[in-house]
C-alpha cells in the first residue's frame, strides 16, 4: 500500500514538475528578447528580407535579425535568426545554431523533458500559446523553431471574416 502512494505521489510531483517548466517557456515567451505576438519594431537589428503568403493565404513578412546581442547562445554561436510577422506582429522566431549537445541540456533544465515527434525528428515543447520545436539542420548546425497559436488562430479568424464578408455580400 504505501509503495502504491509514494508511486502516485512521485508521478504527480514529476507531473507538476514539468508544468513549472513549461511555465518558465510561457513566461519567456520567445528568444532572448524577441517575444512572440510582440510588434516586429521592437526588435533590434531587423531587415526585411521578402513578403511572402504563409500558406499560401495569408500576407507575411520575413525578417533576419542581425545584433551582437543575438550572436550567441551562451558560448554557442548563432548562424541566423528569422522572424515571420503577420500584420506587424510576431508568429514565428526560427534560430540556427552551431551543433552543440549542451544547447539540448539547458533546454530541458530550462523547460523539462521534451517530446520527440519521430515522423518529424523533432524534439518539441508545447503549451497552450505556444510550441517550441529543437531539430537537426544539417550535420552541423541546429534550429529552434518558436511558434504563436495565438497568431495562427487569428489567421484563421482573418480568413473567416473574409468568408462571411463574401457570404453577406450575395
């Protein structure tokens, strides 16, 4: 019997364990300063780089950020740094790094036990506003993807407004 209590106590402390790191993710809310649903002025260093149709529906812009400020992680340096805006604000934030086994280390003191998408060969973290995705690009370098639901979702809402203007109309 208490073998049977201290299991379900150790579950449900490592359970709320990993629900404060995933709070930490929430918290920060992005890429050392550039935070998601943020306005891409608030950004140092941005260049415009093309306007794209995310989807190949919705009007997007992709900007490099180019700082000393975003030159390395720790003692990792930074290949590049990409940022999708959608109307001004920030849905995606993609880092290429050099490979470094430590950048997955800190990530998982960080934010907890990551999940691994095998189809995808992905290592994500997930919260209800936003997914942070940690891959292999190449045989030396590594990207973390950060992306806004929040963002998508209003994409979505955008394109049914757009719907229900076409219906009112007839």
């Amino acid at each position: 019997m208490i073998r049977i209590l201290f299991t379900v106590l150790f579950g449900f402390f490592c359970g709320l364990a990993n629900s404060q790191d995933l709070a930490e993710l929430e918290k920060r809310h992005g890429f050392k300063d550039i935070k998601l649903e943020s306005l891409i002025d608030s950004v140092k260093g941005i260049k415009l780089k093309k306007e794209f149709k995310e989807r190949n529906e919705f009007d997007a812009r992709l900007y490099s950020a180019v700082h000393p400020d975003y030159s390395k992680i720790g003692e990792v340096k930074i290949k590049e740094i990409e940022i999708k805006a959608y109307k001004d604000l920030i849905y995606e934030i993609t880092v290429v790094a050099d490979k470094d086994p430590r950048l997955m280390k800190a990530l998982e003191a960080l934010f907890g036990k990551s999940d691994y998408d095998m189809k995808n060969e992905t290592y994500f973290w997930k919260t209800d506003t936003l997914v942070l995705k940690f891959r292999s690009k190449g045989k030396h370098h590594i990207e973390l993807v950060y992306s806004s639901y929040v963002i998508h979702k209003m994409m979505l809402e955008d394109k049914n407004k757009k719907v229900d203007d076409i219906a009112n109309d007839f």
